[in-house]
C-alpha cells in the first residue's frame, strides 16, 4: 500500500530556488469515466501546460488554481485533487510520497456503516457540507497546506508532479472511485453496487 505524507495545516516562509518540474495527470485511463474534467490550471495567474517542464519558484504552490466542473448528471457532495510529487519517498510508511490535497465536502454517511451500526471519525458532523452541482464550475487550490508541504519538500531534487483524483460522492450516495461508479449499498447491506457509466446515468434519471 502506497503511503502519502500531507504536512500539517502551519505556514513557513518558502524561499525556493528556480526549478523545473514536469506535471502530469495520474492514471489517465480514468479520466474517460470521471465525473469532473479539469477547465483549466494556473500557477502564480499563469496557464499550466501538463506534460512538459515548467520554471517555478517560490512559494508557487500555494498559488496552483484548478478549475473543475461537474460534467456528471448529479450534486456531488464530496471530493477533491491532489497534487503528489513521486521523487519525494517510495511510498511506504517509512518513506512516503509527499503531496498536498484540497479535499471539499462530507464522506455521506452510508460509508462508514458497519455491521455493527456507524463508525463516523471525529469531527465528520462539523465538517463543511458541499454541494458542486451538475454543470457548475469551482476552483480549487491548495494555499492551506501549500507552504508547509513545499518547505518540507526543499531539499528533495523534485522534477515531476501527478496530479490525482480523490474519491467523488453524490448526493444519492454513488461514488466515483479509480475509474469505476458504484451505487451505494440498499439498505440492510453494506455491498456496494458497481455499475457502468450508462448504469450510472440512468440511476440518475430514476431508472434501473
């Protein structure tokens, strides 16, 4: 299992050096199925072109703009991207990947049904509620963690960076996860229902 470490939420000065580094979206083969698709990226106000070397420096994290829309037929009410940098570890505990994530929403609560009732972690019910409607446009950044991630990062030689979906939730209590759609589990179950895009659509529209 790969491990990513996400700095705490504290602010450093970043004094970096001039560097170029190569962004590119992780796993391309889901993007296809995604229920998001990606308008635009910027850094510093700049257009970012994916797949080939970029001069950044500073505290340019913190001013990575993506810009999504919700190109799904249903609210999504949970998800997110993140930003993770290979070279930084080898995924494991010991050593893992650095990266910074702006994760928007609540997990619906049907994900951590157990057999013996739910198991919600600390703080879910004060979480922020989210509503990103179909054909509705957001941007996300990663100011929050952007600094103290980049700080933690500096003495790593950092040439790529992958860009990575999290999980999307709707407001039925589908998902959207690695590339596949899954319809939330009926009740008295806990097994989640893989379904196809068009199974995924028609579940929208009320139809089987």
């Amino acid at each position: 299992m790969l491990t990513l470490f996400v700095a705490p939420a504290f602010a450093q000065p970043v004094s970096a050096p001039p560097s170029d580094i190569t962004f590119t979206l992780q796993d391309p083969s889901r993007i296809p199925t995604a229920p998001v698709a990606i308008r635009g990226i910027t850094i510093d106000g700049k257009p970012l072109h994916l797949d080939r070397p970029v001069r950044v420096q500073g505290a340019w994290l913190r001013t990575v703009v993506v810009t999504l829309t919700n190109i799904s037929p249903k609210t999504i009410v949970s998800g997110g991207i993140g930003l993770v940098f290979p070279e930084s570890g080898d995924g494991s505990s010991a050593n893992p990947y650095g990266a910074v994530w702006d994760t928007q929403g609540r997990v619906p609560k049907i994900v951590w049904l157990g057999r013996d009732g739910y198991h919600l972690p600390p703080g879910w019910e004060a979480q922020k509620p989210w509503r990103f409607a179909p054909g509705q446009t957001v941007r996300l950044t990663f100011v929050k963690y952007g600094d103290s991630v980049q700080a933690r990062l500096a003495d790593k030689p950092i040439h790529h960076a992958n860009f990575t979906w999290e999980t999307f939730y709707f407001a039925d209590g589908s998902r959207w996860s690695a590339g596949m759609y899954a319809l939330s589990p009926l009740p008295g179950t806990r097994q989640w229902r893989m379904v196809t895009p068009e199974e995924f659509r028609r579940s929208a529209r009320g139809k089987p």
